[in-house]
C-alpha cells in the first residue's frame, strides 16, 4: 500500500497495528509516528542472516497481535514499515509466515480462522515521511489568503 492510501486509511476507523523494521522510524519522535506507541512493535534485526531474522520477527509480532484480534470489538490491521525497498522474495517469505494454518481443526480450534490484514508500506519510512511533509505544505499554502491581481485582498 502507498502512504497516501494508508494515511487516508488512518482516520477511517480501522485499529492498525504498525510492525517498524526501521530504524529510521524508531529513533524518530514519537510526535512523528503514525500511531500511538501502544499500536507500535519495533523489531530490531541486525548481523548475519538478517532476513531470516526479520521473518521471524514479523511472523512473531503478527502472532501476539493475532491473539489479541480475537477479543477486540473493532476491525484492526497491520501495516510492516521498513527503511526502504524490500525485495519480492523477501515479502513472499513473510506472507508465507502469516498464511492461515490448514490445521487449525486438529488443534481443537473453530473451523473458522482469525486471520489479520496484513500491509507493506511501499517505501517504508521515507516515503511516509515524505507524504506527511507534502501534506504539511500544502496545509500551510492553503492557510494563505490570496490577493488578487489587482492589489485587492
């Protein structure tokens, strides 16, 4: 999803839930967020394997939220924000992560699976940065008043 439709998507009544893989993000203020840092999980991957352990850790962070998905009164989704471009195959490994299980019946559970929308930001960080600063501008552009040609205001 691009930032303009997921910032459109803010204020729409969905509960979003925000995966940060990026640095950039984490250290930015908290005034900068998108959301409250109670919907915030900052995941921290770093040395070998990174994107073995990036997988992990969103699979990981889609699971507790999934938990608590069940009990919530409101529609909720999630939304992975990174520092920038991810590969294809990289995405095709954490959505195979966070597809249903086939075997849910076996475990004693509901035939019907909870399951959680899922969202890459295209662009990660910057680019929502970039769209909020857009916007900022134009806010600030459209406060002025106009003069017209003629001297007149």
């Amino acid at each position: 999803m691009d930032a303009q439709t997921w910032i459109a998507a803010l204020g729409q009544g969905m509960h979003w839930t925000v995966i940060s893989a990026s640095e950039a993000m984490q250290r930015a203020p908290q005034a900068q967020w998108p959301v409250p840092s109670e919907q915030l999980v900052a995941v921290r991957v770093e040395g070998k394997e990174r994107d073995a352990k990036l997988v992990a850790a969103i699979a990981r962070a889609y699971q507790d939220r999934l938990k608590h998905v069940r009990h919530a009164g409101y529609a909720q989704a999630l939304v992975v924000i990174t520092d920038g471009v991810v590969s294809d195959a990289l995405r095709a490994q954490v959505e195979s992560t966070l597809a249903p299980s086939t075997d849910a019946s076996k475990a004693g559970r509901s035939a019907a699976i909870v399951t959680l929308p899922a969202y890459w930001l295209d662009g990660g960080w910057q680019a929502y940065a970039q769209q909020v600063a857009q916007a900022a501008a134009i806010q600030q552009t459209a406060n002025h008043r106009l003069q017209a040609p003629c001297g007149r205001l």
